[in-house]
C-alpha cells in the first residue's frame, strides 16, 4: 500500500479502483494497453508508418514526448495526425479512475461530474482559444484551420507535459511559448500520467484561497472544502500545501543553481520548468535542446527529472536521519531474525545493534514483522559489510544469503515499505 500511495500522482492516494493493489495494478495495466493498441491503430489509420504509430503510441498514452524523429510530430505534416495525438494526449491526462468507470459500465456523464475534469478541460479550451486569437492576429500561418490545428496541438502537448512539438515555439509570439511553459506548472490530472503540480493540487489551492477571503469576511464561520459532494479532511489539505512548498523550494533552489554555473536567468527559469514538470523542451538555450548546458548544470536538471517524476517527497524522504536510521533497524532485525541458529551471524547482529546504539538507535525497539522482513532485499549487503568491517568474510555470510534467499527472492524490496 505504501508503494502504491508513492507512485500514484496528486494528494488523494487512498481511492483505490479495485479492494486489492493488485486487482488495481491489473486494471490500470488493461486501461492502459488498450489506450495504447487504440491509438497505435488511429495513428496507422491516418498514414502514419506501422514502426512510427506504436512508437508514438507509446509516448503519447505514457506522456513521454518522444519521437521516432528529430523533428518530432512535425515530420509528418499532418493535421489528422496532429489531431489524433492531441486527443490521445487529452485522454491520457485525465484521472484513470474516470475510464475506468466507465469501462464498469458508467456513462460519460462521471467525466462532467468531476471537478478536476472540468477544470482540467476548461484551463486546455482556455489556452488553446487564447493561442488561436494571437497566432491568427500575428498572422503567423495564414489560414485559420491551420491556426487553430497548431495551436490545439501545442496547446495540448506542452500543458499535459508531454512535449512534442510540430513547429518551434520559440518563433511565435514571447506572450504564448511563455504562458504555454507556465501551463505545465498545472499538468495533468491526479492518477494520469501527466507531470507537473496536477490539476486537483491547483483546484485546492484555490479553494483554499477562497475559504480565507471568506473567512476575513466572516471571522467566526465554518467553512469545509469540498471536491464533488465530498467534504476533504484538513489533512490532504495540509499535504497539498507542504508538496507545493516543497516543489517551490526545490525549484527555486535549483534554478539559483542553475543561474550560478553561468547559464543566463531566462533559459535557467525555463530548463528547471521542463525537467521539473518532466515536459521536455524549454525556452532560450534549451529550446531545441540542452546539449549546450555545462556538466554540473546537467546533474542539477537531472535531479529535477527524479523530483518531478517521483513527486518531490518520495525522493526527499530518503534523506531525513529518520528514514535513514530506520533503513539501519530495518536490516539489523532482518539480520536477527534469520539467524537465530547461527552464532557467527548473530555475533555481527550484536556488533551492528552496538553500532546503531552508539547512534542513539536501539533496533529493539523498531517494530519489524516477518512480512517487513520478506518485503525488504538489502539485507545482504549490510551482512557483507559487516563481515568486511571484521576483516574477514564469515562463512556464516554464505549460508544466510542461501538460507534467506528462498524467502525473499521475488519479494517487491522497496523502502517505502519499511
């Protein structure tokens, strides 16, 4: 459940599709596969090569932006295609909980009722009728078919953070490659495979906001937020605030970073906003792309691709001396727990409890079941370590790996579920 709730998008990780994680996993993974084989086949439909349309299938269900050309979606020159992809791209940032419902046999009407749909659609159809009217007035394509087709197709890509392109946006009007990279701050919906904040996180931040102005109005009234018919508990409140601190703090951090190793403010703002909300093109230097960055650049932007990804927290959390302390119980009572009859092994069991003590950690005291144990698969190095730390390896290393292995072998190992 732990793994679950790190790897599913937005705040609310307890809305579960199915009572099983596996059920869940199974259904997302059906979901999916057919988003994939239907859009590989309208692709192929609308002229586009076999090898092409599923590997832009691929990138277009996982919003991953990649193309099978360097020119991306613009090699075909297509507005069918371009159409095709955006729909897609539309459908894959939405919540796969709302397909499937109506895979269960809803009607289409659940999409509508749900607010961060709505909002969802709404900030899409706002941006690409905003684009539309300026590309049109700067006459940049001449017809408005044309218009509307390029700015649908842009406007849809660069806000569900997938980043294909079909003409570079650096050459329209500043006003729209900036608001078009501001967009992917928003995202896609929770539960999508979309980057960026996610569309609920900013539905909340307004009504928070809201409820204060009300609030300075009427001092002494309750008010709840509510999502749909739902009153939301403080706490996912609460997490929505500390991941929006936590977001800005690290791309505030890193754009400093960034502007320090000499790469000018404008590209440094727009390269933290790519690989922070996993977009992928930017503006400036990195607008084509970021060979031009200097190394230590580089790994920053790197960094911010795992914080994107992971959701900030789940990265950050493997850092605090807490997490860490605990990843040290963990393995000493896995330690102890498979070595009750092997007096070698449990002699370094007792020189790393010594260890930790001298930390101020008493693995005692950690509550540790034998599920914990099954579910974690570090345990052998921290053997081996110790071993080394005596000088010497112990055949007892041998013989605990062997005997734990039939146990632990294709455990899911992860931390987050210590």
């Amino acid at each position: 459940m732990q793994l679950y709730r790190a790897e599913m998008p937005g705040p609310l990780k307890d809305n579960k599709m199915r009572p099983r994680i596996a059920e869940t996993a199974k259904t997302l993974w059906l979901i999916y596969v057919l988003l994939t084989i239907a859009c590989a086949l309208a692709l192929w439909f609308a002229g586009m090569p076999a090898f092409d349309a599923i590997g832009h299938s691929f990138a277009t269900i996982a919003i991953g932006g990649f193309s099978t050309h360097d020119a991306s979606v613009g090699y075909f020159n297509s507005p069918m295609i371009n159409s095709i992809i955006a729909i897609f791209l539309l459908i894959s940032g939405c919540n796969y909980g709302l397909h499937f419902s109506l895979l269960s046999g809803r009607s289409l009407k659940v999409y509508w009722r749900d607010p961060e749909f709505r909002m969802f659609i709404g900030v899409q159809l706002t941006l690409v009728i905003i684009c539309t009217l300026v590309l049109w007035l700067h006459n940049v394509y001449g017809s408005v078919l044309t218009t509307l087709n390029q700015a649908f197709f842009q406007v849809v890509s660069m806000a569900t953070t997938a980043g294909f392109t079909t003409d570079s946006i650096a050459r329209w009007p500043l006003f729209l490659p900036v608001l078009l990279l501001c967009s992917a701050f928003i995202g896609g919906c929770a539960g999508s495979t979309g980057g960026g904040l996610k569309v609920i996180r900013i539905l909340l931040l307004f009504k928070q906001g809201n409820r204060e102005l009300k609030r300075l109005v009427h001092p002494n009234a309750v008010y709840s937020i509510k999502l749909g018919n739902r009153a939301l508990p403080e706490r996912i409140l609460e997490a929505v605030w500390g991941f929006f601190s936590a977001y800005a703090l690290v791309f505030i951090i890193s754009m400093l970073a960034i502007i320090a190793t000499g790469v000018d403010d404008f590209s440094a703002f727009a390269s933290v906003v790519a690989t922070l909300n996993n977009l992928g093109p930017g503006l400036g230097v990195v607008a084509d792309n970021f060979a031009t960055m200097n190394p230590v650049a580089k790994w920053i932007l790197i960094a911010n691709m795992l914080f994107g990804r992971l959701e900030v927290f789940t990265l950050l959390v493997l850092f605090t001396p807490h997490f860490l302390a605990r990843i040290t119980g963990v393995l000493v009572k896995t330690l102890i727990l498979f070595s009750t009859r092997d007096g070698q092994t449990r002699e370094i069991a007792s020189f790393l409890a010594s260890e930790l003590k001298e930390l101020g950690i008493d693995a005692d005291t950690l509550n540790l079941n034998r599920t914990d144990v099954v579910e974690w698969h570090h345990y052998d190095r921290v053997v081996i370590g110790a071993s080394i730390r005596y000088g010497h390896f112990h055949p007892a290393v041998d013989r605990f790996v062997k005997k734990a292995s039939g146990i632990i072998a294709g455990a899911a190992g992860s931390i987050l579920l210590c």
